[in-house]
C-alpha cells in the first residue's frame, strides 16, 4: 500500500536517486490547448449552487419511492442491526464524525450543505461546502492505480454518456461505511450517474457494489435543486467542543479543546 513520505525522508531520496530520476520516462500531461477549453462549452450546464433535496421539495409524477433495504451478508447484517439498536437506546453512535472527520463517500453527497461542479479539461472538480472536501473525477481517460491509496473520496474516474456523467470511485479508508455500523471491504466499488434532469434540478444515481459485504449491489437516487447560493467556509474543529470514545459515545466540556 502506497502512503505518502515525510518531507524530510523524501527530500533524501530525491538527492539520492537524481540521476536515476533523469533516466526515468515522463507521466507529466501536455498543458490544456485553447481547443480543451472550449470543448468545455459542449458539456451540459451545472453552474451554480446545487443541495440535496432533503426537505422532498421536487414534485415528481406519482407518489416517492422508497428504496429497496439494501441486502447484507448476516454478519453484516447484524452490525447493521446492533448499530440501529444502539441509536434506539439514545446512544450516540456517530463515530468520528462527532469529532469533525468527514463520513466520506457516500455519506458526504448526501449532506445538508451545497455543492458546486467545476469543469477542467480532463477532470471535473466537486466541491463540497460540508467539512470543506472536494472531489477529482478524472475524465481523460486514466485507469485507476493498481494499489490505490485508501481515502475518504476514493479515486474517481469518469466518462460522459451523453449528458451523464458516470463515476467510478474505489479505494476508500476504513472510516468510510456502507451503512450505519457496516464496514466495507477493499472490493467496494462505488458507481454514480449525475445528469441534469430539470433546468432548476440535477439527480445523482449511486450503486454500491462490494461482494464481500453486499448480497447484491444497492442503488439509490437523490434529487438536488438550484440554489441562489455560494459555498461557505465549513470550519466544524472550530466548535469542536464535545468528545467521543471510541465507540462514538459523546462526553460533553465547557473547556475548550
């Protein structure tokens, strides 16, 4: 597994191996041409401000559908179970999150909090207002690395189908969970479908797949809707007066941190 070296140690390597480093081929990419950026004009427009639809403010023909339970291996399944027990008893369970980590993919697209897109020539960018994260979806073509560094966004590819961008994300940290309680395996692999399906709405496909923990894959659709907005700073350690053990009990001090 592939983690980043101290600056220190690097900078002793770098003058260890510089003829070495001389002899080696190039992976930097030719700059973007005047070309790359005006082919920009051609994706579909998702400027602006975008939400979740948490308070279910789009109208869509015929009554909401809820979906599936998503289907678990038992042992899984009884995490899953345990966790929810946990949340009936009133204890907090929120895990890292309590303390100001980020809940990671998906968890993180489903915040109260805006986004934005930002397109480039091969990757488009999504910023993230919640604990200030972004997201790199590649899009020129990249396969992903062979032994991936585990984090909480994964490493993203993707591909234009028409007006839909499809998104591949694997390599994800273990703080990341499939579900309340359930962690996932080094298989999980996430797939997104964002289009804009409405001028004043965009709507997000995502399909969970980890044969080691899922029975089947589960998939999920959230609408998003335009907002009049911008991003904000997100400083959560700011406030961070509360703590958590480590099973996400919260504990509570007057004393800042």
């Amino acid at each position: 597994m592939k983690y980043r070296i101290g600056v220190a140690l690097l900078a002793m390597l770098a003058f260890g191996h510089v003829a070495a480093a001389a002899d080696a081929p190039s992976t930097a990419k030719a700059a973007p041409k005047a070309a790359d950026w005006a082919a920009l004009a051609k994706l579909p427009d998702w400027s602006g401000i975008w939400e979740v639809d948490w308070a279910g403010k789009r109208k869509k023909a015929g009554p909401p559908v809820r979906p599936a339970p998503m289907k678990l291996k038992p042992e899984f399944q009884a995490k899953a179970t345990a966790f929810r027990a946990a949340q009936k008893d009133g204890e907090n369970v929120q895990g890292p999150v309590a303390n100001c980590v980020p809940p990671g993919l998906t968890g993180i697209m489903s915040q109260p909090y805006p986004l934005e897109f930002l397109y480039s020539p091969g990757k488009v960018v999504i910023l993230i207002e919640a604990y200030m994260q972004f997201r790199h979806i590649y899009t020129d073509g990249r396969k992903h690395p062979e032994d991936p560094d585990p984090t909480f966004m994964g490493h993203s590819t993707g591909h234009w189908e028409g007006d839909t961008l499809v998104v591949e994300s694997v390599g994800f940290n273990d703080i990341v969970r499939i579900t309340g309680g359930v962690p996932h395996s080094d298989k999980l692999r996430i797939i997104e479908r964002i289009r804009k399906v409405e001028p004043e709405w965009i709507e997000i496909q995502t399909t969970l797949d980890d044969p080691d923990v899922l029975l089947e894959p589960y998939t999920t659709t959230a609408s998003y809707r335009h907002l009049n907005d911008e991003i904000r700073e997100y400083e959560c350690v700011e406030n961070n007066h509360d703590s958590a053990d480590e099973k996400g009990r919260a504990g509570f001090s007057l004393e800042k941190p």
